[in-house]
C-alpha cells in the first residue's frame, strides 16, 4: 500500500517533533561524562586483577571467589562506585546480592578477593592434613608480617577507588568489615560513606564477654563474682596473646582451626570459600586489626588531625561469636567521639556472623534478609541510617564492666539502667 508523499512527510515531521518530546535513556556513564573515568577504573582493576593477577593469587580460585567489576545500570541515573570485601575465608560471593541492589540504583560495584582466600576446588571435605593445608597455604601469616599484607591490599584498593567516578562507597563483612573501616583511616576523606558489618578486630572471648554478676547481696557473693570474672578476663588475655604473640606455644595438633563438617556442607550446597585456617592465619588479621585500633586512637589523640569525614554505619550481631563486639564499640565511640564521623551502631539479635549472604546459610530463612538490604540501599543512596526497634543487651558502658568486673566494687544491675545505657538493636 503506497501513502501519497505529502502524507510521509508529515508523518516524518510528527515523528520528529514526538521524538524530540520523549525523554531518551542514555548511558548514564556518559551522560554524566564519567566514560572516561569508568574506562580508568576499569583499567586500574584489570591492571591488578588481570594483567597482575598470578602476582597477587599464585593459585586457581573457585569460580564464586573470583573479584568482582559489576558496572552501573544503564537504565538509571548514575551516582558513584562501591567497594565490598568479603570475610574471612569468605568469598566475593557474600556480596552478589548487594552487587545487584546498588548497581540497579546506578553504582559501579567491585568486590576484590581477599588475600590469599578462594583457593579451588571448592573443599566439599576435610579429609587429611595435606588437603586442607592447600587451602590456607597461600593465607597471610602472623611470622611474616601478614598484617602489612593486609595493610597494603587495602592501600592498593584504595588506589583503584581513587579513580572511581562518583560518590565513593566501600563496606565489608567480618574481616572485611575491618579492611573496610582500615580503608577510611588509611586513605581520609576517600569515601562518602561505610558500612561495616559485624567488623572482627579480634577474636571474641569465650563468654562473649557476659560478667558474671552477683546472684544476691553480700560480700561473699560479690566476691565469687569479682574471682569468676577476673578468670574470665585473665583467660582471654591470655589466650589473645597467644594467639597474637605466641603462637608457636600452641600445640601443632591445635594450630590448625577448621569450622567443622557444617562448612563442607554448605560448600556442597553452593557456598564458596574454604572451611579450614590456623592460628598463624588468624593472628595476622588480628594485628591488622590491632594497627587500625591503633592508628584510630593516634588520629584522635592528635590535634588538628581530624580527617574529613565519612558517614559510617556499623551493623553488628549481640554478644557476636565470630568477634569481639566490645573492640567494635569501643572503635565506634573513640571515632564517633573524638574524630567527629556521623556514626551510627545497631546489634541484630538472633542472627549469625555471618548474617548477609544466604550462599552461606542455606537451610535458614534469613527473614531479614530484605528490610537489610532496604536499609542497606538507603543508606548508599540516601545517607539514611539503618532504622531500629527496642534496646540490645549490649550496655554503652561496657568499658567500664570490663574494668570494675575485677575489681570489688563490681557494679550490680539495680534496675535504674535507662534505655540509653544500651546500643539499640538494628529493625529486622
């Protein structure tokens, strides 16, 4: 059927004209003239994770422990780049549902493999010595400064996210909630904003530090709760310095630490990472953990050395078995206090460690799963701290527990505890 040629013509200037009208999705990358930059980041990441890569990981990795370049949707505007590290024999599997929330909200995601994790095949058992030492063996250790391996990773992530486009955002589980909260005291004023999940700066004490407190009134019984809480305290030093300073005192059949057949099962099920390390390994993390402490405190100790800020969130667990929340906390209020960061601290109540991917528990619900990642999404967005509902168990005034819970004069709750004597537990 043939249109007179008068007619095309108008049907071409009124599709001109609807044309010009209709809003056109572009690349956000390049309609925000950051083509350039992306192009930089993506060359620096390629440069360590490519080009460098059998420098940095002298091993195969498991195909889910691979690091991680997701760029931003095309389909919304663009905002910035954000850098998760994943936990401690973890892998960049643990963020795959973070990756997919923020770059449809128009972020570049990356996810780095930590030092030395993911080695392939998936371990599905622990069958010998020599089997499981293939998966740590490439691990930072204590005796050969596997602290300033961590450190420098850090400073080399850092250097990628210094050509990132956009705001910069950086967030980290476990271990690599401390890496996370390492990079914003290494590199001030590089990121916009931090989420620190659970964060382990060292190892937790055996009785997730709850005092024992007297059971009635009376000098006898307080003076069974200062004994039982003095042996407490002294065991856990005790075996921190061990696990930090002298490690070589530790038996060679205790060294080696292996989070059991409930590992190799979820390996089997889908889970990336390794299921066994050793003291040597875990100390090293430890130190990190205890530089970063350290550099934290010398920053606020020191006049006119506040950094430029960053907004940071930190979501932990009550009476957290995979760290210690009292270095946590103690970290918030030393940075929040002295450094004068916008801070805010929750505890989940009833969830595990490693609360964030459902790779690593895969018989669990996870119900909270997605008000986290509602929240989650807010805060990288928005700047929105994470909501809460009622008050942890975890008292502010920790510290000074762990002092007097040796002492004579060991508090005894009386029932005038306020709900601001306690951290608020995070909404689910």
């Amino acid at each position: 059927m043939k249109f007179p040629w008068s007619f095309g013509i108008l049907a071409l200037i009124s599709l001109k004209l609807v044309t010009a009208c209709r809003p056109t999705l572009r690349d956000p990358v390049s309609s925000s003239k950051t083509a350039e930059e992306t192009l930089a980041l993506e060359g620096a990441w390629n440069d360590y994770f490519v080009t460098n890569f059998a420098k940095h990981y002298p091993y195969e990795l498991q195909e889910a422990c691979k690091p991680v370049f997701a760029r931003a949707s095309a389909e919304v505007p663009f905002r910035g780049t954000a850098i998760f590290f994943h936990g401690y024999t973890a892998c960049s599997q643990q963020f795959y549902e973070m990756r997919d929330n923020l770059t449809a909200r128009g972020f570049h995601v990356l996810i780095p493999t930590l030092p030395g994790q993911g080695r392939a095949p998936s371990p599905t058992s622990g069958d010998t010595p020599e089997s499981r030492a293939h998966y740590y063996e490439f691990l930072p250790r204590v005796e050969t400064d596997g602290a300033t391996v961590y450190r420098n990773f850090v400073n080399d992530m850092n250097a990628i996210m210094r050509k990132a486009p956009g705001e910069h955002m950086i967030g980290g589980l476990s271990v690599g909630g401390a890496l996370a909260f390492g990079a914003v005291m290494q590199a001030p004023g590089l990121y916009q904003r931090a989420l620190l999940l659970a964060p382990f700066f060292t190892v937790p004490p055996d009785n997730f530090w709850r005092p024992v407190e007297p059971e009635k009134d009376g000098v006898k019984a307080r003076w069974g709760a200062f004994y039982a809480n003095a042996k407490l305290k002294i065991e856990g030093d005790i075996r921190r310095a061990v696990i930090t300073h002298k490690t070589d005192w530790v038996p060679k059949e205790k060294q080696e630490l292996r989070w059991g057949n409930g590992c190799y099962k979820q390996n089997a099920n889908g889970r990336a990472g390794i299921c066994d390390t050793t003291l040597f390994n875990l100390a090293a993390v430890v130190n990190y953990g205890d530089t970063i402490k350290e550099l934290a405190n010398a920053k606020s100790n020191t006049p006119n050395s506040v950094p430029p800020q960053t907004q940071i969130q930190i979501a932990t667990v009550e009476f957290d078995d995979g760290s210690d929340t009292r270095a946590t906390k103690n970290i918030f209020k030393t940075v929040r206090d002295n450094l004068k960061f916008k801070m805010d601290l929750c505890f989940y109540r009833g969830v595990p460690h490693s609360f964030l991917s459902r790779y690593d528990h895969p018989d669990m619900a996870m119900e909270w799963l997605p008000h986290f990642y509602d929240r989650a999404n807010k805060f990288f967005v928005d700047g929105e701290f994470f909501d809460t509902n009622g008050v942890s168990d975890e008292l502010i005034r920790d510290p000074g527990l762990v002092s007097q819970a040796v002492s004579v004069a060991f508090p005894k709750k009386d029932g005038s505890e306020k709900p601001e004597d306690y951290f608020p537990l995070c909404r689910k």
